[in-house]
C-alpha cells in the first residue's frame, strides 16, 4: 500500500496523492480550515469532515483533498455558520 502513496515534489507542502487522488495530512488540513490538529481529528470522529483514510503507515492518516474543498466550499455556501 505505501508504494500507493508518491509525492509529487520536493516541497514542504508539496502534494501527494494516494493511487491518482490527492490527500492531504492533518496539518494541512488544518492549516485550511485555521484550526489546530487535534481539531481536524475531533471534527473527523463527530462526523463535521469525512473520516480520513488509513496510508499504511503508523496511524498515518490523510483526507482526501477533493473531500476537504468541499466541506471548505459548503462552509462557505451556509455563510460560514456552525
């Protein structure tokens, strides 16, 4: 599973995708909706943002970017209300 997950640059930020899908990890996540890491996971664990997808990795895990644009986009439809 982890040859599924290939950067695509040398960047801090760089995007990364999992097979043709680009994902994100917490902390960009995070960085996207301004708040803190341990804030993306308690949103993930209520069910406010998809849950994120498993890399392989020791508790590695990433959300995909497409799910995370539109949770962003839908906020942004309501007026950014709770």
């Amino acid at each position: 599973m982890a040859d599924l997950v290939k950067p695509a640059s040398c960047d801090h930020d760089r995007p990364v995708t999992f097979g043709e899908k680009p994902i994100l990890f917490v902390q960009q996540v995070a960085k996207r909706l301004c708040c803190h890491y341990s804030t993306v996971y308690r949103m993930a664990k209520t069910g406010v943002i998809p849950d994120p997808i498993n890399i392989g990795a020791k508790k590695h895990f990433a959300w995909f970017e497409d799910d995370i644009n539109r949770y962003v986009l839908t906020r942004l439809a309501q007026g950014g209300a709770a």
